[in-house]
C-alpha cells in the first residue's frame, strides 16, 4: 500500500529525529509510518539536508544571476537589449554544459559543476 507523505512532515520528522535527538522508533509508531520509510527519509536527509525543501514550480520562481527581480525592459536602448540578451544566452548555455556561476564580486566569478560528467 503506498502512502503520499508531505514533504513538510518528512523534514519535521527528519530534523526532530536527526537534529533534535528524537527516537526513530516512537516517530515511526506516533505518525502510523513504516520504519523502514522512515530510516529511508533519514539516510536521504542525512546526505543532503535540504532534500526535502520545496522544489522551485516554474522558471518565474528562478533568479538568475544579474537579473532584476522587476526588469522592466520598456527602458532600455536596443543596446543595452542586445546586452542583456547575451548575458541570458551565455547563462543557457552554462547550465546547458553543467556550470553554475557563483559571483564573489565583480572580478571573482567562480564556476562550479553539479554533475559528474563535469569532474572527469
């Protein structure tokens, strides 16, 4: 039988069971889940504790790097649309390769991979 948990209540258990120090056991048996699901949900969030932080819907929700949050692009000159246009292109193509642009200032761009196939 499948059951759907919410992704809140798999972060409120995990954080209370792995930060908190609450028993895994009286958890599993207080919210009617399987043990093993529950230690499945804990291992996934011992890796990487934000696995179960919401998920980003659509690309409005995304802010990418050297973008207003309200661009209004009614005011800018052909150039300067021109310009804004390549830094969208090369920030496509970036993500396309499997690079991340981290900004520690003007002249201090780091570039970091998030897929294997980047660190071979």
């Amino acid at each position: 039988m499948n059951m759907h948990y919410t992704t809140e209540l798999k972060k409120k258990l995990c954080t209370d069971i792995c930060l908190n120090g609450a028993s895994t056991i009286k958890s599993a048996q207080e919210y009617n889940i399987p043990l093993k699901t529950l230690e499945k949900w804990i291992t996934a969030f011992s890796k990487d504790n934000h696995c179960f932080d919401p998920k980003f819907e659509n690309v409005n929700d995304f802010k990418l790097i050297n973008s207003p949050i309200d661009s209004s692009y009614d005011d800018l000159s052909n150039d300067e649309l021109k310009k804004e246009l390549m830094k969208k292109d090369i920030e496509i193509a970036r993500l396309k390769k499997g690079y991340l642009v981290k900004e520690g200032g003007m002249e201090n761009k780091v570039f970091v991979t998030f897929s294997k196939k980047n660190t071979e």
